[in-house]
C-alpha cells in the first residue's frame, strides 16, 4: 500500500494514484454508502503498477489527496481498521505539509482525531503486548515531520504517540486541525475541532476526576475559540447549528454568561428560521443562559417555550433533553419531569442514528446516557426499586444496541428472580454520581431486594479503584492491585457475601466501569479471593444471563487454531505460539472419552463451516487473533485464509441452532480486550452471546502460552464432572492457584471469565 510507506517508490503512476484518490472521494461524499460501511471504499483505492522503469517525480498534493481518502475509507470502511486510517492519515499529513496545503492539513488531521477518538480495541492476540506492536503492520514506518511543521502537528509523528492515551493523541489532533483551519480560512474545520475538543476534554473530565476542573477549564476555552470561528462561516443552517452546539459545550464545562456566550446568543437569534427544531435550541439555551445568571423562573419560562417548539417537529429528538433542563430549573416538580423524559427518550429511541451527525459521538453517550441516569436515580429517591431495576435494564440493553447495532441483537426477555434455582445470586451494581446502589435477586425471591454498601462510595471513588486495580494486575510486577481488590470487595460484595458459598454462583451485571474488573481477584477480610467463594458469572445485561442447561456429557467440539502470519487489509496479525497444543486439549484427542472433538489445525472459513455442517456443535473453541472495532460488522475472528466477521460467526451460530441445538459454550482464548475500555469488554464475547451462544469465554488481558494452555486443560478435565460451566471454570482456576508459583499468580488465571449461561 502506497501510504504504508514513508517515502514514495520512484515507480509509481501519479496519473493512477490521482485517479483513485478521484473514485474514492467521490464514494465519500455518498452519505448512503458511508452508512453501509462502505465496503467498496477500500477496493477503490487499487492503483495498477506502472509499466517497469518508469520513474516521476514525487507529487505530494496527489499523495496527501490519495492517503486522506485511504485514511477516512479505512475508518469508516467495514473492510478497514482504525490502526491503519491512523497510518495512512499520518502519512497524508506528512505529505500535505511537504505540499504546505493548511486547507487538506486541518481536514487530514481532524480525521486523525476522529479515528483517535473512536477509540475501537486494538487487535487482540494472546502475544505480550511489546510483541505484538511490534509485529502488527512491521512495514508501515511512520514518517518524519517535515521540515518547517508547526510544533502543534509535529508531535503526531513522534513514535511515542502510540504509547499516549486516545485523549492525548485526540488533543493533538484537534490542535493542529485548529492551526491549520485558521491559516487557510476553514471556518467549518476551525469550529468542529474546538467543538471536538471541548466534548472530548468533557468525557475526559468524567473519565479523570483528578482533573476534572482542569479539564472543564480546556472545554471552555475550546468552546470560546470556538464561538469565534463559528461566527465566521457563510452557511447560515451550519453557523445556527455549530454556534448552538458551541455554546451547550460551553454551558456543560461550566461557562457563565459570559460576552462569549452572550455574543453566540445573539448570533443565534439573528439566524433563526421558522423551524421549529431551530427555535427550541434557542430557547433552552437562552434558559440556560437565565440559570447561569440565577434567573430561575425565566429560566423555567424558556424551557416551557423549548418544550413547545420541539414537540412542533415530525421528530421531536430532543424533548427528553428539554424536559431533563426544566426538572433542573423547577426542583419541586423534578420527578415528574424527570418521568416524562424517560417516556419522551423512549419515544424517539429507535429513531436515533447511532452517531451525532455533527460530532460523530455515540448518541448512547450523548443524548440518552444523562436520560436513563437521572431516571434511575429519581426512581431510587422515591424507593421504587423494581421501576428503577427496569429502567436500568433498559439502559443496558441500548448501550449493547449501540455498541453492536439494533439489527444485530435479537430480542430476549430478561431473566426473572423466579427463574433462579437455590444457590444462585443475581448481583446488580449500579454507579451514580453520589453513591453506589446495589439490587440482589435470590430463588423465590418476589423481586430486587435493595442493599446497602459496607462502604459508602461514588462513581468516582469505583472508577480509580477499578482503573488502578485492572490496570495493575494486567501489567504490572508487584502486589499493588491488592489494596483496591480489597475495598472493592467491600464495596460490591460484603453486602451478599452471607450467602455465598462453593455451591452458589453469583451472577454479576456489571455497570460502566465494572466490565473491566476482574471479580474472581477481589480479596476479603481474611485475604480469600472471591472465586474461592463462590463460583462467578457475568452478563452485559439481563437479557443476555440466561442460565443456560448443563452441557452434555460427551459434547461435539469444534476447536479451531491458527500458528500462522496472516495478511488482512485491516492488518498484519504475528504467528501465534501454543495455540495448537491448546487446540488439541479442547477436542480432547488422545481422550477415550471424548470421541467427538474434532480438531482443524490453521483453519480456514470453508473447514469451520463444514464442521459445522457435519452436525451440531455443543462448544466452538477458537484460538486465534480476533479483534472488535466498536461495530460488529468491523468485528472478526482471523482464519488462515482472511477474516470471519462477527456476522458470519452469528450466522454459523444461527444455523447450529435451526438444527436443533443451540451452542452451549464458545471460547476465545486469544482474545483480549481492551484493559480501561468498559465498552470493549462487551465486544467479543458479548457479541457471541447476543448472537446465541449461551455463554462464552474470554480474557480481559493478555495471558501467556503456558498460563492459557494450562487453565483450558483443567477446564476441559474439569467440564464433565463439574456441576455446571461456572463450576468448571472456578475449579479449573482453584487449580492453578493450587499449583502455587507462577501459575496461583491471578495475572494468568483471573483474566477468564465466563459470560452468559452458567449452568
């Protein structure tokens, strides 16, 4: 690939390259197709190689135009990936700033932020972390900045941004997309990068509460900046929409009225169309300019006046936003407000598009996130447990809609606590902004019994103790995580810990931040791990912690690995040491017992599928890269002849079940997700579960060959005499904790859990 290398062949045909770069920026203006996943993006971009011995002079203006169309087709292309759109767009940044073209500079470089902040898994392998980057893509060399570069871009080019965070790399970006908007005139570019940065400092703020005010302080200035540019752009529709958004961000992080602020009002007044969509922003943010000046009853008038003009429009998406400000401005009504935006979000939810058209945030995050948080919260005000266990339900189930999309997660119904048989436990944590509620749920119970923590503590509080304890215990050397697996222990557990015992299985519904914890390492009082309690299962919600039945005795297996090095366009994925051995334990060759494992060593999608074909699976054992890109259709398993999406798998998974059996247990030993990413923890074994498996299991970090081959053999000794999956797994981890040395190290055995059925 043309843009995978940090200077140009000589023999390269400009008059191809320009030609492509033509085909795929006229398929990135088709909004349609860029919805689809446009997988026509990346076979666009072919160039034919020039005849032999032709040589051109290096042309960077066709280059920067060909790497930023590859860069955005990898980004949005269901056949891309977020690590190469990062490469290519460097590489057309590099060539941009050779051609000194600030125009395509700034457009180059707010895509880069845009790819920095979608913030998809990187691909997983079971390889040491330093391995794997360092095998992953080993031809794309990241060029130098060239001569002259402002400092603002030059750090993109720095080999240490990869090892920054997604909000460093996303800051960086947005600066240098601000620099060189405002040396071309790009007003568009100038306002969306400081909108950009502002949301982004927001979500960073709530991420870090460290320096939240700090960075609040950054979301106003970029917001201020802003304002400015946008005042400057011709499209009225544009200017009215962008200074709106401008001055919501600005309000967020705190701004007062300000003569920014003031200034962006009356921009907005002067623009006004007779829609009344348009109308009901200026309304509430001029409420919301009365609040910030203590005008509360203004205040309240101006939302009452928002809530009219929006429910004018055919789709009034934004009322739950309005009735959310008017429960804010009239405290003695706010439950009922609060109410009537849960009802109203629930209205216009199927109609939300996955992603803001402005900013391309999460519509999850931005518009129905505050909705279901205040709901819960106000439920839980007037004790109405059961009302606020649902609607927390709910708010799971359209996060993993948004994280897979509506038509990829068939409808379940939830588990109910009658449904539990004696020993089992339904734990549901909930983290709000003050406190910590837990719900609980036993056999013959009539409903969610509300408990109260051992230890009082916020959102916050849960976040950095979740943060440095999965973070120490996947990467570092030392005992450090054990302090925070203690007082989380306390926090989450303590308060059922009565009824847990080696029979019982406590089923866990995580909330935010929880999915990356490694429950089975929380420790007691007496310094007891938790899985040395009770046997652990999780579930992404209620409707995907069907128990599941008890795995038959002599269950077909499928066990698939992969050894080899395999090219995709998404990427080069390393050769992968012990995932024969591993496969080889899974079909339980060499076992007289187990006569139906079939084993298929570097496999490929034909052989998978003709396993399948042959007769139904019980347990799909994959030991192979995998990788989840924040959609499921970008998600795959890599075989040794491309990858095998997630879509394909389901439908592997939906044709086992139409011939009569569902699939009882697939197992992802190599895949990893990505340690402080709670959405990513959802992404490959929540995607085999919402597509019908009953359960599955999957690591939270990387583990060694020797660990993981280890923990699959006593799984798989352990599965036909254990009671139940859950069972299995506990007994297989008590095992290497038994083993003591490396092996009772839970950096090996407390990556696994298992996810969805656990009978």
């Amino acid at each position: 690939m043309i843009c995978a290398e940090a200077t140009p062949a000589e023999s390269v045909s400009y008059e191809a390259i320009a030609e492509a770069a033509d085909r795929a920026e006229a398929l990135l203006l088709d909004e349609n197709l860029r919805a689809s996943g446009a997988p026509e993006l990346v076979d666009a971009l072919d160039v034919e190689e020039p005849a032999p011995g032709v040589a051109e002079a290096y042309q960077p203006a066709i280059l920067a135009r060909y790497c930023a169309a590859a860069g955005e087709a990898m980004r949005i292309s269901v056949k891309g990936s977020e690590r190469r759109a990062r490469s290519f767009l460097i590489s057309a940044l590099s060539h941009a700033e050779q051609q000194y073209s600030p125009e395509l500079s700034a457009r180059i470089a707010y895509r880069i932020a845009l790819v920095a902040g979608q913030g998809a898994a990187n691909p997983n392998a079971r390889s040491a972390r330093r391995e794997l980057r360092a095998a992953i893509e080993p031809e794309m060399d990241r060029p130098s900045p060239p001569p002259g570069m402002n400092d603002l871009c030059a750090v993109l080019f720095a080999r240490s941004i990869d090892r920054e965070t997604r909000w460093y790399t996303t800051q960086a970006s947005l600066d240098c997309a601000f620099a060189n908007s405002r040396l071309a005139g790009d007003y568009r570019i100038a306002a969306l990068s400081r909108l950009q940065l502002a949301r982004n400092a927001l979500a960073e703020a709530e991420r870090r509460p460290v320096l939240r005010e700090d960075l609040r302080t950054l979301a106003r200035q970029a917001a201020r900046a802003g304002l400015g540019a946008a005042a400057g752009l011709s499209d009225p529709g544009l200017r009215f929409t962008l200074t709106g958004r401008l001055l919501e961000a600005a309000l967020d992080a705190g701004e007062g009225a300000s003569a920014e602020i003031r200034n962006g009002l009356a921009l907005m007044r002067e623009g006004v169309t007779d829609d009344p969509g348009q109308r009901a922003v200026l309304h509430a943010i001029q409420g919301r300019v009365f609040a910030a000046e203590s005008r509360i009853d203004d205040a309240a008038a101006s939302y009452r006046q928002a809530l009219f003009f929006e429910s004018q429009r055919v789709q009034p998406l934004r009322l739950a936003d309005w009735y959310l400000l008017l429960a804010a401005a009239e405290p003695e009504r706010r439950h009922l407000h609060i109410a009537q935006a849960y009802r109203a979000l629930e209205t216009v939810r199927p109609l939300l598009p996955l992603a803001d058209p402005v900013t391309e945030e999460s519509t999850f995050a931005l518009r129905m996130q505050p909705v279901f948080k205040a709901a819960i919260a106000a439920e839980f005000e007037v004790q109405r447990v059961d009302a606020a266990q649902q609607i927390v339900e709910t708010f799971r189930q359209a996060e993993i809609e948004s994280t897979f999309g509506r038509n990829c997660v068939p409808p379940r119904a939830p588990i109910e606590p009658r449904d539990l048989i004696a020993g089992e436990i339904l734990l549901y944590p909930i983290l709000l902004d003050d406190r910590v509620e837990l719900l609980a749920a036993t056999a013959g119970s009539n409903g969610y019994q509300r408990l109260r923590p051992a230890v009082n503590a916020d959102r916050d509080r849960v976040a950095m103790l979740v943060g440095k304890m999965a973070y120490t215990i996947a990467y570092g050397d030392d005992d450090s995580w054990r302090k925070p697996a203690r007082e989380l222990y306390d926090i989450l557990i303590a308060p059922v810990e009565d009824r847990l015992s080696p029979g019982s299985t406590l089923v866990i519904v995580p909330d935010g931040v929880l999915r990356i914890l490694p429950f089975a390492a929380l420790r007691d009082s007496s310094g007891r791990m938790l899985i040395e309690r009770t046997r652990l299962s999780v579930a992404p919600a209620l409707a995907y912690a069907q128990p599941g039945t008890r795995i038959d005795k002599g269950p077909r297996i499928v066990a698939a690995s992969l050894e080899e090095r395999v090219e995709l366009p998404a990427g080069t994925f390393p050769a992968l040491r012990g995932t024969s051995e591993e496969a080889h334990i899974a079909a339980g060759l060499g076992d007289p017992e187990q006569d139906r494992g079939v084993l298929i060593e570097n496999f490929s999608r034909a052989e998978l599928e003709r396993a399948f074909a042959v007769e139904p699976v019980d347990i799909l054992h994959l030991a192979t890269h995998a990788t989840f890109n924040g959609r499921s259709e970008r998600s795959f398993i890599v075989a040794r002849d491309g990858a095998i999406s997630l879509n394909s798998l389901r439908e592997l998974i939906e044709a086992n079940r139409s011939r009569g059996k569902e699939l009882a247990l697939i197992v992802l030993s190599a895949c990893e997700t990505a340690v402080g990413d709670d959405r990513a923890t959802m992404g490959l074994a929540g995607t085999a579960v919402q597509a019908g498996a009953q359960s599955a299991i999957a690591s939270l970090w990387q583990v060694d060959d020797i660990g993981t081959v280890e923990l699959m053999r006593q799984f798989y000794a352990n599965l036909a005499t254990s009671e139940s999956r859950a069972d299995a797994l506990r007994n297989a981890q008590l095992a290497l904790i038994g083993k003591g040395e490396a092996f009772a190290d839970p950096r090996i055995w407390a990556a696994f859990s298992l996810m969805g059925g656990w009978r």
